[in-house]
C-alpha cells in the first residue's frame, strides 16, 4: 500500500483519544480511580477526563503483567515508550519497579518523570552500591589504559609489548562484556594486520598467551589491596553479574534500550524472577561492535506489543525511516509521524545537526563550516565536546608527525602517555593497524590528511566552538553519539555504507551488516522539523516507490506563479483541477534534483497511477473550470495526504 494511503487510513482510525473509561481495573480496591484524580486532574483541581494515549500505547498500559512473565514493546523512533511506561507505572501504584536505562543522562531524566513507585538506574549504578563503592573507597576505580598495562606485563621475547598490550586490553573488554565466567579464547582478537597491511589470523598459542596476560591483570583488578592495578566501571560490572544477584525488592523490572544490551547486563536481569518488560527498537541496535546484542530477540515473551506513531517528526521524514527499514531489512511494520507538517526537500529550520557515521566525516565538515564558508560569527558544537572527540590526541599525533627540531621550533610536546612512548608516527599508525583500532586509524587519517593544515584548522575550529548545544548555530556528531538525541534539522553526510550504488540506488552485491543499516535509521529519526537527505537516501526512496511527486489544485499553483509547461515535453498546457507537481529537492551535498509539472498527455502515455484522478486530456468535462465544487472535495482529500 502506498505509504500516504496507508498514512490518512492510519490517521483516520486513529483519530480519537484515550478517556478514563478506556483504562481496565488494573489495581485493586478503587486505587485505580485515586491514580486518575492524582495524575490526571486540571489546573482548577477537577478531574481531566481525556488522556492523550494512541490506541498502541493504551493496549500496553491495560495490561497486567503476571509474576515471571516477560513482554516485549517494538517502540520505533519517538513512539513515546517513556510516556507510555511512566502511564503503565503511575497506573500501578502499589507495585514496585525497576527502571534500567543505558547511561546516567537518562537515568536522570527519568527520575523527573516517573513515579515514586519507579527506581531509575544504570546497570553500572546497580553495581556500583555493592560492588563498585568498595573498589572507588580502595582509590582503585579509574581506567585501565593501555600505556598502564605496559608498565604492569612482563616483556615476553618475539612480542611488540604495544601491541600484546593492546590485544590483551581487548581480550578483557570482550570477557567484561560476555556473560561467562571465566577468561578463554573465545575472548581473544583472532586476526590481526601482519607487516603488508593484510589480515591474519593469530596463532593460538599466542592467543593462549593472551589469556593468560588477561587472567593475570584480571586477579590484580579484584584485589583491593593492590592499589596500582585499576578496576574500570566494565570490571565491576562483570564482578557483580558474577555474584548472582538477585533483585527482590521489585514486582517487575523495566527494561530500556533492550535491543542494546551487553550479555553481561542481559544475564544479570533476564535471570531474575520477576516480571519483565523489555523496551526497544531493534533497528537502533547500534553497538553490536563493542559486543552488544538484542535481548528482544533472545527472550521468549508472552506477549509483544508495537509503538509505531512516532511524535518527534511529521509524516515527511516518518516515511523516509520508514522506506529505509523497509527496503533495507524488510521491515513488516510502518512507521507513521505526528500531525505536524515537515520537510525533506532541503529546507532547513532552527539550529542544523551535521550527522556522520565516522570521525574523520565530522572533523572534515567542521573544517568545511569554520574555515572555508566565511561565517565568521557561527557557533559550532561537537555532541561529546572536544575532548570527546580528541582534538588533543590529534594535536598529540600532529607533533609526533613532526621531526624533534620542528617541535621545538613549533613549541610542541607530547602530553598523551602512550604516544610519547612510540618514535615515529610511522611506528604509531602500525601499532594501530595490527590491533585494528578503528578509533586510533580515523585520528591517523585526519592527521595525514590536513597534514600541515592541521593546527590552523583545528584552532580556527575551537575558535568557533561552544561548549552548549543549545547555544551553537551548527553541531557536529556521529550517529553512536546523537543517539538518543533530536534536533530541529538533520544534514546527512554521505558516508553511510549501505550497500547501494551512489548513482542508481541499486543494491551492490557486498554483505552489509544490519548496524549499518540501523545507523542510517537512527540519523534519519533523529530529526524533528526538516532532514537534509542524501543522493544516495533520495535513489533509496525513489526505489522505494517515492518520487515526491503530488496532485496539487491547479488554481493553487497558478496563484502562486508556477508555468504550466510540462517538465517532461516542454510543452504548455490548460491545466485540469489538478495538476500533478514533482517537489524540487536540494540534497546535503547542494545536488539540485528540479521539480516542476506535468501535463495530463504524459501522464496517459506513460499510463500513471495518478491519470485518472487528474483528468484525461480526451475529456474535456473533466477540467478544472467546470467543476467548482468537485474542487473543493478534492481540496479536502489532498489534505488527508492521500
């Protein structure tokens, strides 16, 4: 079904709103009607009637979870989960939940929305009150580094420390994020960058020695007596999924972000007795590379519910994330927007969001905005700060660049640690490729890339940059870091890989993996009024279907001065009461895609789906002029978006 049919269907069933009388008998002995009075009552003290829910979010609030049950809500981008878990919760006064979310900026979010009935936290706080404390009282908890593994393994003969050091911090990273017991193979890199930049694979006593690094350092982080080995947030984590616990004080734990979870977290509450309510979008999940996976998929619920009329963005953009799970990871459900009205054609409204998949992305279009687009007064913003981002490391992989004379002619030192420690940035950049740091790899091709235009670039940069997002005219972010985040207006950049020819929009036979694919749906819906869309997003939605192209009311158009000259024959035309008008688009990139009209002897030539509604040029009762009040009827079906 054409998604603007299926949309003005969607509305038109939807179009009513949640009273009291719709909500069950979920608590007992009239509490259920105390909580409406509490939650629900008007600025003059009396009783509201009308609760704004959509019929997907009241099926969740007037079911009653059951002791060990598990259900499973596929919230799509904006659905409004929070709004309907705190109902679901205010609605429950008698029982006790926990609330895990996935970092402390929402944990404290939360605590101003739900009731007092709810306890927010992290996974890491969880921890943190009986395991966690004991290490930060020790003076142990900060991070374990690379360079601070150096100082703490002994040399073995035939092995670069750097990068022992570095594969065995990642053997670690990978246990701490598993839900096993123990350190084994399974956690250690497999393959490597051997001296000619080719993949190979480790030897397995090498690996084994790997383990055995790991096991060691592991035994020193849980001894609290030994202050010069620190524990990391991850470590303490790991150790209090270890102990089993077991979180009796709730009825039912409430589970965000669940498509995102590490095994770790995901084992320490799916374990647990209680009732479960698992929340999430699967095609957000965007962190299966530091080991996350999708509990939505591992568990087995009793009951699975949908959210998909997403209140951060119109209709516009809606059917853009919806045509891009659709087409990408053939999704069943659609994705439908607000009321509000949005754009995709390449106008912009309010404070602009650049969104990349990766850093070097970022850093060239914040180069692009601060040094060369002669707007000296914007303000700029980086999601993270810059800190964040690693304008010091950069600076410190600059220097290292450098020969010792220019650094003292430069004025330059080195502050990071673990770059002091290499001679040449040559032997840094093959450090990072034999450990296949991404991270590292995309600050080494910023660095080689500006090269000697680095420093003027970075500093006329950070001349321009506030550290207040809501302060900056431009904000610079990958999507891992947006997420979570909405701004008035989304530019793509055109660096998703996709697997899509940049020209046809054809599909490339290459295997993609699905965080691709999400990270392309999570950009999207991060934009609330107007998105920027890419060339390759524009082939994506014509091969969807979606060629921007509307039956608008003639007289509509010759108010406002639009030539009716067909765009496909050049040739004029006596307009009908509808004219069909392809939009004109302006990509991220400043690529024009022109608009204009068509004349209804087209649109019967090459037989459009729109011809009978628009007029047969054969017919001439069919114009516009004669038909006044069909016009209207028409009118009135144009605005339901059909």
């Amino acid at each position: 079904m054409h998604y603007r049919l299926f949309y003005a269907l969607y509305l038109f069933e939807n179009s009513s709103v949640a009273h009291y009388g719709d909500f069950k008998a979920v608590t007992k002995g009239g509490q259920q009607s105390i909580t409406i009075y509490r939650y629900y009552k008007t600025s003059d003290n009396r009783s509201d009637t009308v609760v704004k829910l959509t019929h997907e979010q009241l099926r969740i609030v007037n079911h009653n979870v059951q002791g060990g049950e598990a259900i499973k809500i596929i919230a799509f981008a904006g659905t409004g989960k929070t709004t309907t878990l705190v109902r679901y919760t205010q609605m429950r006064p008698s029982m006790k939940f926990l609330l895990v979310v996935y970092n402390r900026s929402v944990c404290d979010f939360a605590k101003t929305k739900f009731p007092k009935n709810v306890e927010c936290q992290t996974g890491h706080s969880l921890a943190f009150k009986s395991v966690g404390k004991k290490f930060k009282d020790a003076k142990k908890l900060r991070e374990l580094s690379v360079f601070a593994i150096t100082q703490l393994l002994p040399s073995r003969k035939g092995d670069n420390l750097f990068i022992r050091t570095k594969l065995v911090q990642d053997t670690l990273k990978v246990f701490f994020s598993s839900a096993d017991r123990t350190i084994s193979l399974d956690h250690t890199p497999t393959q490597r960058m051997n001296d000619n930049g080719l993949r190979v694979y480790i030897e397995v006593n090498k690996r084994q020695g790997y383990v055995k690094d790991a096991e060691f350092l592991w035994e020193k982080m849980k001894d609290l007596r030994n202050p010069n080995v620190p524990m990391t947030h991850d470590g303490y984590l790991k150790l209090y999924q270890l102990y089993r616990p077991r979180l009796s004080n709730y009825d039912c734990i409430l589970i965000d972000e669940a498509q995102d979870l590490t095994p770790a977290i995901s084992d320490l509450l799916l374990s647990q007795p209680q009732a479960k309510i698992l929340v999430g979008d699967p095609h957000q999940q965007i962190y299966s590379f530091r080991g996350a996976v999708n509990a939505l998929q591992q568990i087995r619920a009793s009951f699975i519910f949908y959210l998909t009329q997403s209140f951060r963005f119109g209709p516009e953009i809606a059917q853009v994330a919806a045509y891009c799970i659709e087409e990408l990871k053939h999704e069943k459900k659609t994705l439908v927007g607000n009321g509000n009205s949005g754009c995709v054609y390449g106008e912009t409204s309010g404070q602009i969001a650049v969104l990349c998949r990766c850093n070097f992305t970022v850093f060239s279009e914040a180069v692009k905005k601060c040094c060369y687009a002669g707007e000296t007064n914007i303000r700029v913003a980086f999601v993270g700060g810059t800190d964040g981002f690693g304008f010091p490391m950069l600076q410190d992989l600059y220097t290292l660049m450098l020969s010792p004379e220019e650094r003292i002619k430069q004025k330059r030192v080195i502050e990071n640690k673990l770059v002091k420690k290499f001679n040449s940035f040559a032997e840094f950049e093959q450090f990072a490729l034999k450990t296949n740091d991404m991270e590292l790899l995309g600050k080494i091709k910023i660095v080689k890339t500006y090269h000697h235009n680095l420093p003027v670039s970075i500093h006329k940069i950070l001349a321009r940059t506030v550290k207040d997002l809501n302060t900056a005219d431009m904000i610079f972010s990958t999507v891992h870091k947006a997420k979570g985040l909405e701004f008035n207006t989304v530019k793509l950049t055109d660096d998703f890989n996709v697997g899509l020819d940049f020209v046809t929009g054809l599909s490339r036979p290459v295997p993609i993996s699905a965080d691709e694919f999400n990270l392309l749906y999570v950009a999207v819906t991060r934009a609330k009024r107007s998105l920027l869309m890419t060339p390759t997003l524009v082939n994506l939605m014509k091969r969807a279907g979606e060629k921007y192209e509307f039956p608008v009311l003639s007289s509509q158009l010759v108010t406002s001065g639009v030539v009716m000259k067909c765009k496909e024959t050049d040739e004029g035309f006596t307009p009908f009461a509808l004219t069909l008008q392809k939009k004109r688009i302006v990509t991220s990139d400043g690529v024009v895609i022109e608009g204009g009209v068509y004349g209804p002897k087209i649109l019967v030539e090459n037989s459009h789906h729109f011809r009978e509604l628009l007029g047969d040029p054969d017919h001439k009762h069919t114009q516009a002029e004669d038909f006044p009040d069909e016009e209207r009827e028409i009118e009135i079906i144009i605005d339901l978006g059909v």
